[in-house]
C-alpha cells in the first residue's frame, strides 16, 4: 500500500500489463502498454505483411503482437535504450517469437537496413509544456525519452519521415501512434515525405489516435 501511496503504477507492481489479450512483462524502463494503441494494432492487421520494423520498440508489445497474430511474418524492433530492448526480446522469447523477431539498439533509423511492406511506431509525442499535466502514475514512474521530445511532440515524426522512405517497399504502409490533437499536423509530415492515401483513424473513444499512409506502388 505505501508503493501506492506514492502513486506507483499496478503494472509496475505486478511486473506486468495486458495488451491485445496478452500479458507483458513491463518496468519502469519502459513505457507501459495501453489500450488506445490497439487502434494500431487492429489497422495493421487489416492488411497482410510479411516484414516489420518497429521503430521505438519498448516493451516490444507492438511488435510482438504482430508477429504473433501474422505466424508467417518476420520483424525487426528498435529502441534507443539498452534496457527496453532487453525488455521486448524477454517479451519475444515469453510469446514465442523470438525466432522471428530481431531486437537491436538504434537512435530511430540510424542502425536499421533492407526493407520492410510494414513500419510502425508509437514514439514519445507529448510536448515538453504537457508534461506536468500528466498524472504522477505517469510522469514520476514512466521513462521521460519515451513520452516526450521535449519539443513541439512532433519531432520524433519528423526524424522517422526524414529516412523512412528508403526502408518501404512499394506500396509498403506507415502507421504511428500519435496525441488526439497532432492527426492534421502527422498527416501533413506524411504527404510532405511522399506518402499517399494518408489517413487519420479514430480510437474506440473517437479520439484521433493513428496516421497511416503508403509509399508510392
């Protein structure tokens, strides 16, 4: 109770989190799993793939889940911190995708090669003059490098767009998690990098949650 007290999150408690009806290993290293980024999920699954990157890996529940509901599907999963890389190939090994699944430490696209039909990412978004608006659970107990840029919260987009191109096959597809308030401003990053079909989709609460778009077929 005197954890609690002090505002420390359940998950961080128990050790772990459910996501996409699956439990995930999870620490104060890494940011925890929530429920609004199965909206990415559930678009990513609405059309086959067969090669992720997951840029911003965390918890490697992104990846991790789609590799498990896409068993032919290959995937690479990046993050800048040592720890949360170690965190999501724990995850990969405790849902048996390990095999399939390439963890490796990268500032976004720095260390990534080849090429992928299906890139993703939920990177840090909120902007440095929001941060003491978020709860204690939050801001006191969650990794600062993965909740904000400490900017505008469009920069980690902006360093995606600036390379993501080159790594997308044709016709290959973006999808990115972002704040309730950014869908306009992502999707004109998108359309200024050249991607097509651009769209904003809505969470379960009608919040806009996720941008996608396609490179050029």
């Amino acid at each position: 109770m005197a954890l609690r007290a002090v505002r420390v999150p359940v998950s961080h408690l128990i050790g772990e989190r459910e996501f996409y009806g699956r439990r995930f290993k999870v620490s104060g290293e890494v940011l925890d799993p929530r429920p609004e980024t199965e909206t990415l999920i559930e678009a990513a699954l609405s059309c086959p793939f067969k090669r992720i990157l997951d840029l911003g890996t965390g918890s490697g529940c992104i990846l991790v889940t789609l590799l498990a509901e896409q068993q032919d599907a290959s995937g690479l999963g990046v993050d800048l911190s040592e720890a949360a890389c170690l965190q999501a190939s724990a995850n990969a090994v405790l849902h048996r995708v390990a095999e399939r699944a390439d963890i490796r430490q990268s500032d976004w696209l720095q260390n990534v090669s080849g090429t992928f039909d299906l890139i993703v990412s939920n990177p840090p978004y909120i902007a440095r003059s929001e941060m003491e608006a978020l709860d204690p659970e939050v801001l006191d107990h969650e990794p600062q490098m993965a909740l904000t840029d400490g900017g505008d919260g469009l920069g980690a987009y902006r360093s995606i767009l600036a390379g993501v191109m080159q790594h997308l096959v044709p016709g290959g597809r973006l999808l990115v998690e972002i704040g309730p308030s950014q869908g306009a401003d992502v999707a004109d990053l998108f359309r200024a990098a050249g991607l097509e079909a651009v769209q904003v989709l809505p969470d379960l609460d009608g919040r806009d949650r996720v941008v996608c778009g396609n490179a050029p077929a």
